[in-house]
C-alpha cells in the first residue's frame, strides 16, 4: 500500500554538477581554502558531509536527498579545526542558510569570509537511516513541508535551475503543535514527560546544532553540577528545556536535532513553538537578517509587558 | 537438542514466563521505536526489526542506582541495592549480532572487578536468540566473523521457519531447562523448512591486520581524515551492543540522594576531561580513534576478542553518516 506520491528530485543531477565545478573552480584560483559540501559514501543513496580542499575531493561533492545535515556546525566554534581563517565555502540550503545568518549576528561568522554555494532545494530526507529511500510526500522531512526557501537568495553562486513546483504538503509542525495546544497543560505535561523519558543523552541534538557552540554547555559543568547528567526524569526535562530556552529567537529551524535523535523524541516542536512565540509576541522571525540583537537581547517599549502584573 | 515450537506456542511460552513471574525482554515498538523492552503480554513482541538499541541493556541498563545516602542526625545511613532482588529473565527475540555481543561483554564485566550488577543479572537471564532474515547495507556481521545464523551468546537459538514456527536448537544448560520446563510447547519434527537467512553484505575483514596496523599507527593522519565530520555524540556508543564504558555520579540533595551508574561515550569531549583542566583526547580525531583502537585493538589485547559485532547500528544513527565498516575495511587493506 502505498498513497504517497513521489517528490521531483530530477534538478539535483544539475545541481551536483554545478556545485562541482563551482567548488574547483574557487579551489583551484585559491578563493577559499576548503569547500564544506556532501559526498557520496559506501551505503546506496547515502551522503555525508565532507571538507573538500583540493579539485579531486571537489569532483565528488553531491546534492541529493540524502543531503540532510545542516553543515554551518562546522563553522562554528564547536569545529575550530575546520575554518582556521581565510575565506571558506560552504554549500548551504535555504534552511542551513538562515543557521548561518543567525551566526552572523551572533558574531560567530563573517559573510566576508564566507563563500556561500547556495542550493536550489525540493527537499530532503526526514531519516536517513535507510538512505536509499525515496524522496515522496511521506519521507520528506516534516521541515520541507513547511519550508519557504526552496531557492536561497544571498550567495555567491547559485545555480541556475528552478525548482519544480512542489505539492502542497501538509504542515507536520504547525498541525502538531495546535494539537499540543489544545490539551490541558497536565495532558501536555504528560505528553512531554513521556517524550523526554526517551532520552538516553547522547548529546546528538546539542552536537549537531548550529547554535550549540557553547565551549562548555551548561549540562557539563560539574563545579557545581547545574543538571544532573543521568538520563532519568530530572536531567532529562532540565536539559531539553535548557535547550529550547536557549534556541528561542535563534533557532532557524533546520530541525538537525530532530532527524538525528535515536530515540525519535520530536525535538524540533519545541522549536516551532518557540518560534510561533517569538513570532506572535515580537513579530520576529530568525534567520531572515544579520541582527547583533535578537528580541530576547533587546528591549524596546511596545514589547509586550502584559506578564508583569 | 533439536526442538520446534509453533509461532502460537512460542506466544503460550512467552505468557506462561510472565504469569510465573519472569521478566520477559522481547523487540517491542514504543510508540514507532523499536527496543528490547520488559512484555506485559506476549503479543507486544514485534520481531520485524532490529531494535534501535542493543539487547546489552537487559544487563547493563542505560541507568541504574547503585546506592542511596540519607542523612540522619549526624550520621549518614547508606543503602545498597540487593542485587538478588534483580529478576529472573528471558530475553526473546535476540538478533546474533546482539546475543554474540554478550559474552563480549562478560569478559570486561567479570575481569579485576566483579560488576554484580552486570552479572547477577546475567547470571539469572536465559538467552533466546533468534536467526536473522532481514539485514540493510548498515549491517556488516559477515565483516567481523559472525552470521546470521550465529549461536555464540544464546542459549537458545530460534531459527524461523517458512508459514510461522521455529526450529529450537539449546546450546546451555539455561536452555535445556526452558525447553524442558516446558516441553508440552516443544515438538520433536516439523516437515517446514527454515526461511532464506539475511544476506550476507561483506567480505570478512582480515582483523589480523587491522589490529597490526592499529598497533602500530596511533599517530597517524588517517585519524584526521576519518574524523574529521564527528560531532562528538554519543549515539555511536549508545546503540552499540558491544560499547561498555559508563560514569558514575552523585545525584539529589544534601540531606538524601543516590549514587548512579549511567552509560558514557568516548565520543564526548568530557569523557577524558580532567579535573585539572587538561583533557588528553582534545580533539574529535584522538576520540575517534579511541573508539577504533578499543574495538580492534585494546580488546583484543586484553581479552583476545574484538569489541564489535557488524550490527550496523552505529553506521545507522551517525548524525554525520561515519561508516565504521568502511573505517575497518580500510584499514585492513593499509
């Protein structure tokens, strides 16, 4: 049985090739010293993220579905040994691309020193355990549902292909989160608890988020210890509430942490309500310009005060 | 001993454990994941998939409590855990890539120190494996030696049988006694022949060399190469069936709490973070390796067995896609 329908991924062989020569292209002139892209690996259909600094390692970048990460965490300071200064590229899609500019305004990056390959994008996958899956309406990643920058604006070379039309895809997020809401906070609380009792803390959602570069996150510090560490009931709530405290009004909604946790918690709903928050409460939304100050920094007087009372 | 057991009486089996008070382990789907979880009934047992984690857990929970302190008066009262209060178990459903990673395992935990933990609880859990029919690119068993029909760790072996049932063959004394204890379920013949096994991904890795080049390549710039992409998670040593290390804290508040004993990764920066300050495996590439060289060498040298059973797991939850069977195969052709 299957009702999903396929999803057009025809344009990614065009995309490859035009990253391909782009990325020699800035090597061999010596624009950038490396080329943050995907290349293919042993598995059928896999991808993984490379650090490309010559034109043979350039010849096997890839865009194909499996194309999932989020690589702006190599440019953090979480990965210093990958951008050891001079000018870097680095393929992005749309959604890694406001990750990016968040760090700009974070002062974590310079576009200066930033060679962006941006990439015209139908979607990718949701999971790539399997990654010789088919891209349809059921595989995609619930954050392509809901995306609206299949073609990135700002880069230096992107190629020129237009993405096909996409169905109208259901709003995973936005149809969850307004189910959540309508619970009663004892069901939702319910709801959680059984959710964060999942984790086992392996730290993949903090490892591979861009704005987790803290040199040394909160839940690590033992003089004193802040949060238990153990993956029981207390250390668990502690610590995925201090990470969606931490994103709000910066996570651009990349949903890494969410595709990578073995145990499926659905981390990025706690992002989406932050954003729809950040979104009602500030009109603000991140990723769309480089602001030194985000709304949480800052205050201006028609923010809402309606919670002092 | 060669038994057969029909599908519905392997179900009967499964029900009469857990009415005699048995902790009954199986592959159960916890809303969409699969785990080796504790049965409340036996239709919750789902064989379909590799579970996301490994069956180490019956022995080695993800966490655990090792003892309580409470303050009273001036004195602190401490409470250990009784061990004999551990339950007796059968873990069902075991895949041979799990089972065989168990008497891996038995070797670390019984070595200078006797982990009564671990070992009261292996001592009073009975083993079915069961024969694989399924396996994706991720699974490398054929790699390092194993197969799927691979006995080593169960003590009773499963192999499925085409239109339902099993072929049962014991290979411990744990095993006899279950099919004994209950041998009206048990039948001597079955004229059904076993289903086609998985199929076989990989060459086997020549570990021989592997490790001789491990012994000699701690400083290497492979390292760097390989691990480069690692974000420093602890995925990889979570769903490993084979990865052991764990850390041990105090947790609660002055006047009571518990000592815990929860699992850790050598992917993580704090795991060699010392109190001083300095961290030995500062970068990701020398915690990569220390991953490689525990699994291929440092096992091997001490217990002469290799730390790693082509599962696949870790290939299959990377966040950044490191294949560690094409780590090894690289390395044996260096």
């Amino acid at each position: 049985m299957n009702n999903h329908a396929a999803l057009d991924t025809s344009i990614y062989t065009a995309v490859t090739e035009a990253i391909r020569v782009e990325a020699q292209r800035i090597l061999s002139e010596g624009q950038v010293t490396a080329v943050i892209g995907y290349a293919a690996s042993r598995r059928k259909g896999s991808a993984r993220p490379v650090i490309a600094t010559d034109a043979v390692a350039a010849d096997k970048l890839i865009f194909t579905a499996a194309c999932v990460n989020n690589l702006a965490v190599y440019l953090t300071k979480a990965k210093k040994d990958i951008h050891k200064g001079g000018k870097i590229g680095i393929v992005v899609k749309g959604c890694d691309l406001k990750a990016l500019i968040g760090l700009m305004g974070e002062s974590q990056l310079k576009r200066e020193d930033l060679y962006l390959i941006g990439v015209p994008c139908s979607g990718v996958l949701g999971s790539t355990m399997q990654p010789a899956t088919e891209l349809t309406t059921a595989t995609i990643a619930p954050k392509c549902c809901e995306c609206d920058v299949h073609q990135p604006t700002g880069c230096d070379f992107i190629p020129s292909v237009t993405v096909p039309s996409t169905p109208q895809l259901e709003g995973k997020y936005s149809a969850e989160i307004a189910r959540l809401e309508a619970l009663t906070p004892a069901e939702r609380w319910s709801y959680w608890k059984e959710q964060f009792a999942k984790c086992i803390k392996c730290y993949a959602c903090r490892q591979v988020c861009p704005f987790c570069f803290c040199e040394q996150c909160l839940c690590d510090r033992n003089k004193p210890q802040m949060v238990d560490s153990t993956p029981r009931p207390s250390g668990n709530t502690a610590w995925h509430i201090v990470r969606a405290m931490h994103l709000a009004g910066r996570c651009a909604g990349c949903a890494e942490c969410e595709r990578v946790c073995p145990m499926d918690i659905p981390l990025n709903l706690l992002n989406r309500k932050m954003a729809k928050e950040l979104k009602e409460l500030y009109d603000y939304e991140s990723g769309l310009e480089v602001l030194e100050k985000g709304p949480l920094n800052s205050f201006a007087e028609k923010d809402d005060q309606s919670f002092i009372k | 001993m060669q038994n057969f057991i029909s599908e519905q009486n392997l179900n009967v089996l499964l029900e009469q454990l857990i009415k005699s008070g048995k902790r009954v382990v199986a592959p159960r789907v916890n809303s969409g994941t699969p785990l080796y979880e504790p049965l409340s009934a036996s239709g919750e047992m789902d064989l379909k998939e590799l579970p996301r984690r490994s069956a180490k857990e019956a022995f080695f929970p993800v966490c655990e409590d090792i003892l309580s302190y409470e303050k009273v008066g001036l004195n602190v009262k401490l409470s250990d855990v009784d061990p004999a209060r551990f339950p007796e178990t059968v873990l069902v459903g075991v895949r041979p890539c799990d089972a065989a990673a168990i008497p891996v395992l038995d070797a670390v935990f019984s070595w200078d120190y006797k982990d009564q933990f671990y070992l009261e609880r292996r001592r009073k859990t009975t083993i079915v494996g069961l024969a694989c029919t399924s396996s994706d690119d991720a699974c490398f068993c054929s790699g390092v030696g194993l197969s799927p029909s691979t006995t080593k760790g169960s003590d009773l072996f499963l192999t499925p049988l085409e239109g339902g049932g099993y072929v049962c063959e014991t290979y411990s004394q744990k095993g006899e006694d279950l099919v004994s204890n209950y041998k009206e379920l048990f039948v001597d013949t079955t004229s059904a022949k076993p289903l086609p096994l998985a199929e076989v991904r990989t060459e086997t890795f020549d570990l021989k060399k592997v490790k001789a080049w491990l012994d000699n390549n701690f400083e290497n710039s492979y390292w760097d190469g390989i691990a480069i992409s690692c974000v420093g998670c602890g995925a990889c040593a979570f769903v490993c069936p084979a990865c052991h290390c764990f850390d041990i804290v105090d947790e609660g508040a002055e006047k009571k709490g518990q000592r815990r004993k929860s699992w850790d990764a050598c992917g993580f920066w704090k795991f060699t973070h010392h109190a001083s300050g300095h961290n030995p495996r500062d970068l990701q590439p020398k915690r990569y390796r220390n991953r490689i060289m525990h699994k291929f060498k440092y096992y091997d040298d001490k217990f002469s067995q290799t730390l790693c059973t082509g599962c696949g797991r870790c290939i299959r939850v990377c966040p950044v896609g490191i294949d560690i069977a094409t780590i090894v195969e690289e390395i044996s052709h260096k």
